[in-house]
C-alpha cells in the first residue's frame, strides 16, 4: 500500500511508470506508517523526516557520478582561488 501511495523513486523503490522516475523530496521526504484497522482496511499516516547530518541528495553511479565528483572538485578548486 504505501508503494504504490509514493508516486517517486527513491533508493530500492522505483516506479517506471510516467510521472514517478525521480525522487520528490517536496511531496515524499517523509516515514509512511501503514496500519491495519479493525474492519481490515489499511490506513496510511506520515511523518517527518528529522536530518541530523547530510542534507538527501541525488544517488549517482557510473559515469554520472565521475562527472559529478570532477564538477564538485572543480568548484572547490576555484573557490579556493577566489
């Protein structure tokens, strides 16, 4: 219930269906908390998502991540030279 309620990809959890290929921190930073209630529907209720140390960001591998890794070195190098 609750994966098919998140309508991104996050992590193990990808959708390829149109409109979910990417995360949405806006809409789905957040705990889902599934509950079955008495008459055996299932209840879905949110809360926040408390970051203590990183900041989320994008996963990437491969080549994306190369370039990504000498974009970031680029921009320390040139703040560095001010």
């Amino acid at each position: 219930h609750s994966a098919m309620a998140r309508k991104e990809s996050r992590g193990a959890h990808q959708r390829l269906d149109e409109g979910c290929t990417e995360r949405d921190d806006v809409n789905f930073l957040k705990h889902t908390l599934a509950f079955r209630d008495a008459d055996g529907t299932t209840r879905l209720e949110y809360s926040d998502v408390k970051i203590t140390t990183l900041p989320p960001a994008k996963r990437v591998y491969g080549g994306e991540a190369d370039a990504a890794d000498k974009a970031e070195a680029a921009n320390k190098k040139e703040k560095a030279n001010g």
